[in-house]
C-alpha cells in the first residue's frame, strides 16, 4: 500500500552516522519527506526520525537496510502502531496593520504562538501532527508566506513500550 | 604498559592471527611501517599502486577463508583503495583496510594528501570508522576484525590518523568487542526449515541454485549431501563455483546470463527453487517478472535485506548457510524424479556448451587449462570474455578454487588476486586468466610477483579488443566498434621478460598444451600470450532483459 510511513531509529551518536543514514536513502533511490535526528533519554544514542514515502515492499526494504548499519541498534516502524507525532513549524506570514488581528485570531484557535511581531510580518510557532499543521499553511496562504521552516516529524509510542526497546525481528520469525 | 598506536596496531593484527599484510606505504603511515620493522611475524608484500594492494588482500581471503588485510596511506593512497574495497563489498570479501590519515586537528582544513576517506568509503564498505583517540584504537581495530568476518562478511575501513599512532595509551586490548547494534542472525528459524522441507520432499521439479554464500559458509560438503539424499540437480552462480562439483551428474553446471542452456531451461521450468547463499542477482534472473514462473521460492540467506528484495520468496530462511542445511539435512527424503531428470538430460544432449572446430579458440586453451592443471588449482579470472569462458570451460569441483570479481565486475582484478591467493596457498597451482585489456589495468604488480617469487601463470587470451563490449557491439549495435579495438598493446613476452618473469607465445592450437605444461612446472611468474581468434563470442547469452529461456547463440 503506498504511503507514508515514519520510521524510528536508535544509532550510535557519533559523527558521520547521520550522513551514512542520508547517503544510504540517497543511494537506494528512498524519497524521504522529512529526516529528524536528535538526542535521546541515552546519552550514548541519537533518535533519528524518518518519513519515507512508498509502498510495502520499499519500507520492507528501508527497515532492512537501516538494520544492516553497525551504528544503527534499532528500527521501528510507527506506522501501524497508536502513536503520537508533531511537526513544529515557524512560518514568518505578511501582516500589514489591516489584516493582523484576523491572523492572530487563527493563530489562536489553532493553539499557535506569536514568537515575533514586526511592522509588516508576524512569525508563529505552530506545532502538532501534519495535518494540523498543513491546514494553518492553506489558511495564511492568501495573506503571503514570506517564509516557513518545519522540523519535520518526530513520533513516539502511546503507553509504556519503549520503542528504543522494541526490537524489530526478521522477516519470517 | 605504555605503547603507541603504531604498536597496538600490531598488538591486534598478532591477536587476530594476522600473517600477511599488503599495501604500500606513505607520509601518514611512516609510524606503522616503522613499527612494522620489528615485526618479523608478520610478512609485508610491497604491491606497485595500492588497488594492487586491495586485490591481493582479497584474493588471500577468498583463497583462505581468513580476513585479507591491506594498508594504505592518506589522501590518493586511500582514494587508490576504493575499486578494491567496492569489488570486496559487493562479492562479501571479508577484508581490513587501514589507511593513514593527517593528523587530527588538521582534519577537515584540506591539508596535503588529505581525503575524506570515511565519507568516499562509507558505501563501499560494510563499515568504517575513523579513529580520533588513540585510546579506541584498540577496540576499534578488534571491531573491524569482527564485523569483517562475521555476518554477511565485508571490507572494514580504519582510518588512523598520523597523530593517533605516534601517541601512546597503556589501555591493554581488550578482547571483548562491544557493537550493540550489530548482531547476525545465524542459526535459521526451525519452523521455516521444516516448511522448506516438507516442500523439497513434495517438489517433483526441484533445482537448488547455490551461491557464493556456501562457500564463505563453508556448507559445500553438506550441500553435496543435500543434493544427493534428496537428489536434486545443483545450478550454481558466478561466485558459487565450485562450491558443488561439475562433474557430479547432478550439476547443471552455471545459470544465468551465460550460463548453460541446461541450467536455465532447468529453472524456467521447475516448481520449486531453493536458493542458498545467491542474492538472485539481474545477471542470473534476465527478465524477473518471467523468472522461474511456476516455482515455489525456499531462499536461505544471512543477510535478510536480500530475501525478497528483487523477487517474492515463499520460504524465507534467514541464517547462515551451514547451520541451516544441518538441520534440513535429516528432514529430507530421497525421491526419483525420472521424468524431471529425463528432461534435463535431454537438454544437457541437445544444448551443451560448444564452440567453433580450428583455429586458436579461447575456449580450448580453457579447456586445456582444465586438463593440464591439478584439481586443486586456484583460477583467478579479470573480466569479460575470459572470465564467462573460464567459467563455462573450466570444471570446478572445490571451494574456493575459482576467484573472480562477479558483482562490481572489475577488470584488473585477476591478477592482483592470483598473488594474493598464490601467498595463501603456496605450492598450488595459481592461473590468472585474462584479456589483452584487463591484464593491463593492474600489469605493474608483475613486479610484485617477480619480488616475491611467485609462480603465478598468467594466461592472456588476446584478441586485440575489449572483447565483451565489442561482442554486444556486434550483436546490438551493428558492428559499430566505437572505443574497442585496442591497438598498441605491448609485446607482452618482452614485457614479463623486462619484469624478470618468463614470457611465452602461443599462435596455434598445437602449442597450447606445451606452453601450459611449461607454465605450471615452472618456478618463475609466467605470461602466456595466447593469439586467440579475434571476434570470438561467448554463448549462450540471455540478451538484457530477457527471460533466461529465451538465449542466443551455440543453441540447436
């Protein structure tokens, strides 16, 4: 079934891990959407966060080949799993004297935060899972994005699992 | 005790049983080769430009079964390396590069003979580390030996940095090696065997493609078994030759793009493959939506990122090959097949593998090559032409008796592998066959094998082109020989003569076996100059993306 699916790595955090992981994305043709790296509860291990577009047989092979990297000690998928994701974003949207109170009225219906006020641009922080951050893009649209930057996806598994723990077995067991 | 790095390296290469090293020296490795000179267990060979080097130390692993270990310096030494450490990736070669790097606060500020070694090797190589601290370089140096030979074996990259030898650490070498994120799975799930079993035992058309994953495992005695208990006819790839005897009236000899018309018409039409240590590559399957249409699939493979990664398996085994056919081996039950076996004989009668009546045939000296030389002969082969006849033509009956570089495909390869291999296996016959073009991508390690005494036979078969190329030229593109010919090769008698090696011509087929027969019972490095046919083919060939039913050429 093609889509997009969120993978969740645990690698070693050392330098060089994270171009191994993006040059092996690049070299096998996967497209990511969005790459999130970060460090963990483990002071020895970065999470790494992955939504690649594709369909079952692709993400089979994007587990695999991720599981085959000596620096990389876990892959989940979050896909099928009851998860929460957020996406924070910072967008900088024109806001002349005229238009600034409807802005920050969406702003606030969609939770959002006002990080910057400027004669003619407002900047927000907008964060939570992608649908409600796309939908705030299509509304500031017509007043004009003058420019927008997004982490990306991180995720993480509902209820007292640890995904750093779940380990991911072979194909047929 | 307080040593330098240069020393812990050899602390750990003694530890890991390390005899041979190859490589070539440089600025940013003058401490090891230093240390080196103390060393009087461990024998250094000098090759003449460091791809030689990577060869050499490949060759002496495929040879052996033990780690090939090469050395390099920094900048252009290590960039020489990547050929050799991409032919050694893609054929699972378990290999140790080390290369010197400049020293670590000048890293990244593009000092002299600088190179981002990591980054160029990172996908070319089943790991590597660079080693900032001369207290890791211990572990690190154990780590690489591990992941090198275990698993789904692999070249390992360490790059050491200048300052990092020359400094000292009293950290002893701790034998334990700590990779939490890498943990092989060898031993092959039970209730996936016993599937694989009930289906070989219900299969009335079976073929076992073997690979070269059952010589690294060393389960050529027990595939042999296998196939005899059950009776089941064995196809084997490139790389799997020799894990399964020719001779045995069970062989289908090689599969594939040039493969016998047997063997393909065997898969085509069987309804159950069982794939060991093969990775089902594009050179084997031709057109895959076709391939094998009416089989079952059992693939048993150590490495589950190669199990339904171009083709859906059925029964997947993830283990290493030994361990997995233990435990098939009891469940089996022998089974006649008359009809299936009828079949295949009649196609080994209809379709053998042939070749034109007079002349200087390639494919003779092949043949003659098999003749004249001990069952246990090492043939190293370049790539192309000769390579596909030497793997047609010459009946291979042992493991780790034919070293050819079948994934990346290098021409060059040969003869640098033939002197690794003649330095693991001395006092056997060592042949490198190769083309006019091939022999001269790599003709500078003559001088290795001059120094180090080596009675390599290297046996060109020159027809004056780049011979494979120039074969789909003619089949595909009208005979246009753009880029081909190649005029200006050497006198290549006077070339091994001005090595110090012997040199000899053959231009009829009535000197081959007299040439040969000198070659092998001579002492000294030997260049054979065989004047072959000039646009010879081999056949059959699966033309690109054909099914591998549908062959052309030598076919009746």
């Amino acid at each position: 079934m093609e889509g997009k699916h969120i993978i969740s790595a645990v690698v070693e955090n050392r330098s060089g891990v994270l171009a191994h992981i993006a040059g092996l994305f690049a070299s096998r043709g996967f497209n990511i959407d969005s790459l999130a790296v970060g460090e963990t509860e483990m002071p020895d291990y970065s999470r790494i966060t992955v939504v690649v577009r594709g369909d079952d047989t692709i993400l089979e092979q994007v587990r695999k080949q991720l599981g085959k990297l000596i620096s990389v000690i876990r892959v989940t998928e979050l896909s099928g799993t009851d998860h929460v994701e957020r996406d924070l974003m910072l967008i900088k949207v024109s806001a002349p004297a005229g238009k600034r109170s409807e802005i920050l009225e969406v702003t606030e219906v969609f939770r959002g935060n006002v990080v910057d006020i400027s004669p003619k641009h407002i900047m927000i922080e907008i964060s939570g899972p992608e649908q409600k951050v796309e939908a705030f893009i299509e509304l500031m649209r017509p007043y004009g994005i003058r420019e927008m930057v997004r982490t990306g996806r991180v995720a993480m598994m509902r209820g007292g699992e640890n995904a750093s723990k779940r380990r991911q077995k072979p194909q047929e067991e | 005790m307080e040593r330098t790095g240069a020393k812990i390296l050899f602390e750990v290469l003694r530890q890991e049983g390390v005899e041979v090293l190859f490589g070539y020296p440089g600025g940013s490795v003058i401490p090891i080769f230093d240390a080196l000179h103390d060393e009087p267990d461990i024998r250094f060979v000098l090759t003449r430009h460091e791809q030689g080097a990577g060869h050499a130390a490949d060759g002496y692993a495929r040879a052996s079964g033990r780690p090939g270990v090469c050395i390099a310096t920094s900048g252009p030494g290590a960039t020489n390396l990547t050929t050799a450490l991409a032919t050694a990736n893609f054929d699972s070669v378990p290999m140790v590069a080390i290369t010197g790097q400049v020293k670590t606060h000048l890293i990244g500020n593009d000092a002299f003979q600088e190179a981002d070694t990591t980054g160029i090797t990172r996908p070319i190589t089943k790991h590597n580390i660079l080693v900032k601290d001369v207290d890791e370089l211990a572990h690190c140096l154990k780590a690489a030996f591990h992941i090198a030979t275990t698993g789904r074996p692999g070249p390992v990259l360490v790059d050491i940095p200048v300052d990092v030898t020359t400094s000292t650490s009293d950290k002893p070498v701790d034998a334990d090696v700590r990779l939490p994120g890498y943990r092989p799975h060898t031993e092959g799930n039970m209730r996936q065997i016993k599937l694989a079993a009930e289906a070989v035992n219900q299969a009335q058309r079976p073929v076992i493609y073997a690979g070269g994953g059952i010589i690294i495992a060393e389960a050529s005695d027990l595939l042999r078994q296998l196939a005899e208990k059950a009776n089941i006819p064995v196809t084997t790839t490139l790389l799997g030759l020799g894990c399964f005897p020719e001779t045995s009236p069970l062989s289908l000899r090689m599969l594939g793009m040039h493969g016998t018309a047997y063997a393909n018409y065997a898969v085509m039409e069987s309804d159950l493959l069982i794939a060991i240590g093969a990775r089902f590559d594009d050179r084997i399957t031709g057109d895959i939506a076709k391939f094998a249409p009416d089989a079952r699939i059992i693939h048993v493979d150590i490495d589950p990122s190669s199990i339904s990664k171009n083709i859906k398996v059925h029964i997947p085994v993830v283990g290493d090959a030994r361990k997995v056919l233990e435990k098939l081996l009891p469940l089996v039950k022998f089974a006649e097949r008359r009809d299936w076996f009828a079949r295949i004989d009649a196609w080994k009668k209809k379709n053998p593998l042939t070749y034109g009546p007079e002349g200087l045939r390639p494919q003779y000296v092949i043949e003659q090559i098999d003749a004249l030389s001990p069952d246990d002969t090492v043939i190293c082969t370049e790539v192309g032409q000769n390579q596909m006849w030497a793997a047609q033509f010459y009946r291979f009956t042992q493991p780790r008796t034919f070293l050819s570089s079948g994934g990346l495909g290098t021409m060059g390869y040969g003869f640098p592998a033939a002197i690794g291999a003649q330095i693991a296996c001395p006092g056997r016959t060592v042949v490198d066959v190769a083309g006019d073009g091939s022999i001269q991508m790599n003709i500078q390690e003559m001088a290795t094998a001059v120094q180090n005494e080596l009675p390599v036979n290297v046996c060109i078969l020159n027809n004056g082109y780049l011979g494979m190329v120039r074969q789909w030229q003619e089949l595909f593109y009208n005979r246009r020989y753009a880029g081909t010919p190649l005029p200006g090769n050497p006198d290549f008698v006077k070339l091994a003569e001005a090595y110090g090696a012997v040199g000899l011509r053959v231009t009829d087929r009535t000197d081959v076996a007299d040439a040969l027969k000198e070659a092998f019972g001579s002492p000294k490095t030997c260049v054979i100059d065989f004047v072959v046919e000039p646009e010879e083919n081999v056949f059959p060939m699966v033309p690109a993306g054909e099914a591998i039913n549908r062959m052309i050429g030598g076919m009746s």
